[in-house]
C-alpha cells in the first residue's frame, strides 16, 4: 500500500473538475457504521440496511484471498495516524469480487466525535477511459486525456491545498452534496475539517492536478457525452434523486445546490428553450392536475399534461394495497410481492392497438418488493439498447412492453406523498425526439411530487368515504323488515355528501302480540358528530323498544339519556307503535314535524299531535295519542330536510306532502320514489330521512286468543283450545309439536305468574305463539343434566321451533315461537 502525503500543488481555480462517482462512508468512534450513501453501495454490493450500526471491522477485505489475521481496508484507515489520508487500496465486494478502489480519508470530529470519514471510487473505469470533466456546472464532451478517444488513463488519487478561498468554498459546497445527511451546522463543520486537510484530487498521467466533484450533482450539468457513432448518449444513467424521493435514511442526496445568478447558462437550456418549457409544464400541472378527490380523473389529469408536451407516453401506476377497497389478492403471492395497478395511459402513438394490449388500464401487476426498479427509486435511461429492452420491461413488471422499449428514452419516477410511496410514474420519447436528460428526470420527478400529493389526498378521500359509509351501514336498517300486517320502506340523503352520514334515523321495531314501532328522528347538526350522537339515540331507543314501554314514556327515559350525555346533544324524534290486530295507532312526539296520515279513502291530513319539546331540552311533558287506523292507510314520516323549501315556510312544505301524494294500488317503495320526486330538489342541504308504512292489519280470523286460570291443571286447556284451532286452521300436522311447546311455555308461565296468564295463536305466514304473564323476570335457556327433572322446557323451544325470544312489556313478559306453515 502507497500512503501519498498531500501534494504541494495548490489547485488552480480554473473551473475545471472530474466528476467521480463516489461512495462515502463513515465509521463513528466505537466502530460501528454510521453513515452509507449509494454510491457506497454500488461500489461495495452492500445494502445500507445490512452495515448501518455494525461494525465496519471485517466488512471490506482489501485481498482476494484474505490471510487469517489480515486486516480489511477500513481497518487499514482506520489505523492510520495522519489525519488525512489518499491512496489506491483493492477489495474485495460482497460478492468476492476485487474492486480497484481509490480511497480519500479524513479522521474529523463530526459528525459523532472522534469519527472516520471515507471517501471512494471505482478506479478501474477512470483509469480505462479517463473521468469525465465539467467546466463550472456544464458537462464537456471530453474525457480526462483530452480527447474523446478511448485509452488508458493513469490515476493518482490525491489530498489537495486550495489556494482561493472562494474556490475552497464552491469545491466543498459541491463535495456537501453526498456528505451525512446531519443539520447545517455540522455539514458546515465538516466540510470545513477537510479543506485544511487536503481537498480530494486526482492527478491525471502525472501532469494534470484535478479536484473531484461528486457525479451525483449532475442534475446541475448537462446530458450524457454523445457517441459520435450513434448521436447518443452511450449508456443510461441513473438521475439525481431529490432527497423527497427516497426512502426512509437512504435519501442520503440533499436538494443540489443554486446555482449562481452570475453563471452563464449551458447549452443545454438554450434550444427551444427548454427551462422555460419545463417551468410551463410545472404550472400547468399545477393548474390541470388534482381538479377532482376522484383517483382515475386525477391520474389521467396527471398523463394529459406530460403528453405530448414533455413525453410521447405516459402512465401511472399505484400500489394497490393502499387504494383497493378490499383485500390483496393472495393466491400466488408471497409477503415479498408489490401488487400495483395501471391506472391511467396516455400516448401519442398513431398504432394505440399495440399500447393497449401492452398496457391495459386497470391491470394489476405483480412486483417482487426487490424488483429493479424499485417503485422508491427514480430512473433515466436515455437511450434503450434493444438488447435491453426486454430485461427493462420484465424489471417493470411488463413483459409485454418489450417489442415497444427500443431506440426509445425513458424516465421512471416514484409517486411519493407525506413520506408514503404511492406507486410510480414511467416516461417515454420516441426514437426522433431528443432523449431524456438529467434535467428532464428532475422535472417529471417534480411533476410526480406534485401530482402524487393529489393522488394522496384521493387516497385520503377514499379512506374517509369509506370509514363514513361503513358507519352509515352499521348505524341504518340495511332492508325493511318483513312484519306481519304491515309493509314498510324507507329512504336517506345525507345532506353532506361528501361526509355520507348525518344526524336522522329511523327504524321498524317488532313488538310482541304482532306490533310493530315506528321511529324517525333527527339530531340537531350535520356530519360525523352528529351522526354518533344518532347512533347513541338510535341503539337506546331499540333497547327501550324492547321492554315494551309506551310511548310517551320512552320518550322521557331518552331525554333523560341525552342529559347525561351532554346539553348539546338535542334531537327531535316521533314514535309510533301500531297493533295491527286492534288496528289502533299510538304515538307520542317530541318536538318533530308531524306525521301524515293518509286513509284508506284517499283523503291525507297532518296528524294534530301535541308537539313537546326536543330530547335534550327537559322540563316538559311528553303525551301518548291513540289513533284508529283502518286496513289500507299509509303512515309518513319524515325529517324537516325534506319539505323545508328556501324562501318559504316549513307549512308549505308540508302540505304539498300532504296533498294526494298517495295512491291505493302503490307499494310503499314507489310511494316513497313519488314523495321525493315531488317535494325534494338537490339544491337543499339537510339530511332526509323518509319512512312510508301501510297498514294492512291482521284479519281477525288468523288470530285466537284466550285468558288462563291460575292453576297448572289449565295447562290441558290450553293443550286442547290449540289442538282445536290448528284443526279450524287445517294444520293438523302442525298439532302434536305446538301442543308440546305450548304446554312448556304456559307451564313455565303458571308457576311465575301472580294474577294473569295470556296464550295467542296468529297466522301471519307463519304460525306464531305467544305466552304472556304478568312476571317481569325472562326466563333462562340453561343446560339440564341427566337426572334433572326441569329445566328442558325452553331447551324444547329452542330446538324444536325456527324462532323463539322473550320481551319484557309495560307489565310482565311474553315469550313467543314461530312454526313454518306446512307447503
């Protein structure tokens, strides 16, 4: 090994530099490392998630054939006394290889104390064709010998002074670029450690002194040198990412530094102007993209701007684990793969057949989570060698597109949003167009920040709409039920579509003895807030609903819930309870629009109720009204959205529901599509909740019920009055098994009851029984052993009959089951 000393030469601010692609490094003073950029691992095979905080000892063998006992080229510098340090040292790479590496060292106090600075190249491409050189921030189409011949180049790695501190400070602010990512103060520490040491140099065949300046600045320089032979660019190169782009600690690039007002343009910007040109596009993105939260627009929004204008084929393409509305598919599929969907195309090709066999859109594309590209990493490619084009376009997870790839030039960007990689933006030029530079990969990489932020936030959007029509669902009767004696539809409009939920609800509760609740209410507000407080109401009037309390006084134990959940929570609600046996209608209100009633002949009329007052307010009485409603009525409830009209009263409103908005052959699902069609418009913004009921009630014929006496020998009655009506039914096959259930059922009820026991039998579709006592205790369904003598009765009942439940009424209890009617 030949330690070089720092030559004597100062460099000469001549504008001229050799740009290097440089791996840098640093190991911290307990040995570990603690810093890893890229182009360390390109040069090394070593990922920077497999060196970060491990110690660097052992990591980098300076031999083909390592000796036991012999050091590797970290452990070498790290030795090393000087403070500085240039020289060529091979290693050996992960995967065995040797590696001719020049080496810069810097022992410096940042940026964790006493740490070790490296600095390297490949010497082997340098020393074959020379390194590649730039005057100021313009590339020349020239390699370090001088010409663009090709020949062998001798390379001397060296540590040099730099007279003019203006110089000094252009050089060290350029090298700052692939230096640790720490604050500016530190990276201002550090730069300034190293210009006393010598800056990195290399001195080409021993007469030309050269400072080195990192290649991956080149987003500030002009394209690759063009092969005279073919009039492009010889190979692709991967751009400069912007530090936004990558990952996690690998964005080890900061943004490139300004360049300074007095520089004269190069070459590159001149034809066509081509920063003016760039700067249009990023307006126009700006003004086109993101007009709508829905995803597909916005990424064709975002392919409609860059063709033709800056590419002749664009498409997008997102991770589709963070958009789908369901679960990834798995077949096939291990925990390492990427599933991105195509989601926009956009080309300008006079054959499209070919493109959109290629790349249909919608697509799903599976992509090993290791594929090249990444979907984290920008790429540039020039020019595709079509010896080439098929491996791209398998690494892009494309076969298909591989006939298209040749002669053509193509940029790859990630979508990255708020730390979120998205999915990923490809680029392409025809053969006849100018090819893609660096500074073209930095503008579609802006283009895609910036409409990555709009697919971010559709992304967000979806999210919400999904989370809020999930509550919607979970807090809205999906279907009407089926009851006995009446058919029921209903309908919502939430009056903010973009939240989907809102504060109105309704229900249709089955009650015992064939009846049914009816509720529609309305809670003060819009949005999510609103709507949790209607789902704490709606939840607590099914709970009040099932013990069967009357009215008016559910009505009082839900004001006296919405007082202990807080003095804002108001509501307005009307409840109604029909029994379609004795075709009566009960209800009770509490500060909501009335009811509307419209009678079997025709004629509609507002139900004169008293009003009360919203729950949540207190202090006023709630009243129960009983109403007959005959066979063939229609019952309409409904919340103030629909029939307030702007500019006019809410009576208004109203009675243009109430005139003749109903006719007797309808079902209730066209009489709820004529009420909306008829009072609502899209210009209203409040929720509308919409409950339409007809009441056909139950014939007296299908219903039998009797009164036992308090004497467990009334238990054969009750036997025999079933056995007798069945028969008048014709469901004799239907006897023995309700005979049985039936004596359980009264027997139970007997041994609890006080002063009253009920047993009816309805035939509704179906054959329901129920038994009715005074005691408010439910019976238990429990598990009787071998020698019990009781407790099988309700495991009978459970077994035996489709459906059976227990509900508490305002006195006592009813327990019921249900028997399919034979055929």
């Amino acid at each position: 090994m030949t330690r070089l000393p720092t030559t004597t030469t100062p460099l000469a601010a001549t504008g001229v530099s050799a740009l290097v692609r440089l791996a840098v490094l640093c190991v911290g003073p307990d040995g570990d490392v603690s810093y890893w950029n890229r182009g360390a691992e390109e040069l090394f095979g070593h990922r920077w998630e497999a060196v970060f905080g491990r110690p660097a000892a052992g990591l980098l063998p300076h031999t083909a054939g390592r000796h036991p006992g012999e050091q590797d080229a970290l452990e070498v510098l790290d030795d090393l006394t000087r403070s500085a340090w240039a020289g060529a040292l091979p290693t050996t790479d992960r995967d065995g290889g040797v590696k001719d590496v020049v080496w810069w060292s810097y022992r410096i106090m940042e940026p964790a104390g006493r740490s070790l600075l490296v600095i390297a190249a490949n010497a082997r491409p340098l020393r074959d064709t020379g390194p590649r050189l730039a005057l100021g921030d313009h590339l020349l189409p020239y390699t370090a010998d001088g010409t663009t011949a090709r020949g062998a180049v001798r390379i001397t790695p060296r540590l040099a002074p730099v007279a003019d501190p203006a110089h000094a400070e252009h050089l060290t602010g350029r090298l700052g670029s692939v230096l640790p990512r720490v604050s500016a103060g530190r990276l201002d520490r550090i730069v300034r450690q190293i210009v006393p040491l010598g800056y990195p140099a290399v001195e080409v065949d021993g007469t030309v002194l050269l400072p080195v300046l990192p290649e991956e600045h080149g987003t500030t320089v002009a394209p690759d040198p063009v092969n005279p032979a073919t009039g492009r660019t010889a190979r692709p190169t991967r751009p400069a990412p912007h530090p936004e782009l990558l990952p996690g600690p690998r964005a080890d690039v900061p943004a490139p530094a300004p360049v300074p007002a007095t520089t004269t343009p190069g070459p590159s910007l001149a034809p066509g102007h081509v920063l003016d040109e760039q700067l249009a596009l990023l307006r126009e993105t700006g003004a086109k993209v993101g007009t709508t939260l829905d995803l597909e627009t916005t990424a064709r929004e975002l392919c409609g701007v860059t063709v033709p204008r800056f590419a002749d084929f664009a498409a997008v393409l997102v991770v589709d684990q963070l958009f789908s509305d369901t679960e990834p598919p798995k077949d096939d599929l291990s925990g390492d793969t990427i599933i991105a969907r195509r989601v926009a195309v956009a080309h300008t090709d006079t054959t499209p057949g070919a493109w959109a066999a290629a790349l249909p859109e919608g697509e799903l594309i599976p992509l090993p989570a290791d594929s090249t590209p990444r979907l984290g990493e920008p790429l540039l490619v020039p020019v595709i060698d079509p010896a080439l084009a098929r491996d791209i376009a398998l690494d892009l997870g494309v076969p298909g597109l591989g006939p298209l790839l040749p002669e053509r030039s193509m940029v790859v960007v990630p979508l990255t949003a708020r730390g979120t990689v998205l999915g990923r933006m490809c680029f392409l030029r025809h053969p006849g167009r100018r090819p893609f530079d660096a500074k073209d990969a930095a503008t579609a990489a802006e283009v895609a920040a910036r409409g990555a932020v709009h697919l971010d936030n559709a992304r967000l959007h979806r999210l919400e709409s999904r989370a809020a029509a999930t509550l919607q669902r979970s807090m809205m009767p999906t279907r009407p039920p089926r009851i006995p004696g009446v058919r029921i539809a209903h309908h919502y409009m939430p009056g903010d579509r973009q939240a989907q939920v809102g504060g109105d609800w309704f229900d249709a509760i089955q009650l015992p003895g064939g009846r049914v609740a009816l509720i529609v209410g309305d809670v003060m507000g819009h949005g999510l807030l609103s709507a949790a407080v209607m789902g704490q109401f709606r939840t607590s009037v099914i709970t009040m609903a099932a013990l069967d309390l009357p009215p008016a006084q559910l009505l009082r134990h839900l004001d006296n819930l919405a007082h202990r959940l807080g003095a804002e929570h108001l509501a307005t609600c009307v409840y109604a309870v029909y029994d379609p046996i004795h075709r009566s209608l009960t209800l009770a209100n509490a500060g909501h629009i009335p009811p509307v009633l419209a009678r079997h002949d025709g004629r509609s009329e507002l139900l004169q109720i008293p009003k009360g007052a919203p729950i949540g307010v207190g202090g006023v009485p709630f009243e129960t009204v009983e109403i007959p409603v005959p066979d063939g009525s229609w019952l309409v409830l409904c919340t103030d959205g629909l029939v307030e009209v702007r500019g006019q009263g809410i009576d208004a409103g109203l009675a243009a529901l109430c005139s003749n908005v109903i006719e007797p052959q309808q079902t209730p699902e066209d009489v709820c599509e004529q009420i909306l069609s008829r009072v609502h418009s899209d210009d209203r913004r409040d929720d509308v909740a919409l409950l339409v009921a007809n009441f056909q009630g139950i014939p007296s014929e299908d219903v039998a019920e009797w009164r036992l006496a308090m004497d467990l020998s009334d238990v054969r009655r009750a036997r025999a009055l079933t056995r007798e009506q069945l028969a008048r039914w014709g469901l004799h096959g239907l006897s023995d098994l309700t005979e049985l259930l039936v004596s359980e059922l009264v027997t139970n009820a007997l041994r609890v009851a006080s002063h009253e026991v009920s047993l009816r039998l309805m035939r509704v579709g179906k054959l329901l029984v129920e038994v009715s006592d005074d005691d408010h205790n439910l019976p238990q369904l429990r598990r009787a052993d071998a020698d019990d003598e009781e407790g099988r009765g309700l495991a009978l009942v459970s077994n035996l009959s489709r459906r059976w439940g227990t509900s508490r009424k305002a006195v006592g209890k009813v327990v019921w089951f249900e028997l399919a009617l034979p055929g």
